[in-house]
C-alpha cells in the first residue's frame, strides 16, 4: 500500500461524525456555542444544557468542532451566525463535528 493511501486512512474527514438533535418544548436545542470568527476559532460546541439537550442519534462531546448544520457549512461564522443558522433550520438539526485534534495533527502531516 502507498504512503497516500496510508495517509488518507488516517484522514480528518474519516473522524466527522453527525449527530442529531430535536428542539425541545421552548424550541430550544439545549445546547451552546463558543469560538467562531470572531475571535479566530472554528465555532466549538460548548455547554450541553442538562436535560434540554435531546439527541436521537449520534454523539456530542464538549469542544468539538462544528462543521456543518443541516449541510450548510459552518467553519468561519461566527457564533451569532452560528445561532442564526440553527434558528433557521427545520427538524431535526443534523450537526456534523470532529473531535479538536484531528484537523490540528492532519495539518501538520502536509
């Protein structure tokens, strides 16, 4: 097997996971963010509110990278875009995020 083909199994993008989640009676994810452009940082997800965060499928971590939400990618908003975003989605929201880490070694890798 090649070097490449090595590299890429090892690959950021094979670490992107999706999660879904569904607002709750306030319409309210339970969920927030930090980070964005605003202060230089990819938007992270930040507190999981207890017992308002409601996911139906897949996993959210504290200070993963969020990626993408409903398809609509989101690397270089800031938080309020971010929020606006997620406001303006129908349910149920799909979040797509990978670990911090991964997108730090794969750059370093080049």
């Amino acid at each position: 097997m090649s070097k490449s083909l090595k590299k890429r199994k090892n690959h950021w993008t094979n670490k992107v996971h999706e999660s879904v989640l569904c607002r709750n009676e306030e319409g309210e994810l339970g969920l927030e963010f930090k980070g964005g452009a605003e202060n230089g940082q990819f938007p992270v997800i930040g507190e999981l509110l207890p017992g308002r965060a409601v996911c139906h499928s897949g996993k959210l971590c504290l200070d993963e990278l969020l990626l993408e939400v409903n398809d609509t990618p989101v690397a270089g908003l800031t938080t309020r875009d971010v929020h606006a975003v997620v406001k303006h989605s129908k349910d149920p929201v799909r979040l797509k995020s990978v670990k911090q880490g991964y997108l730090w070694k794969s750059f370093h890798n080049v």
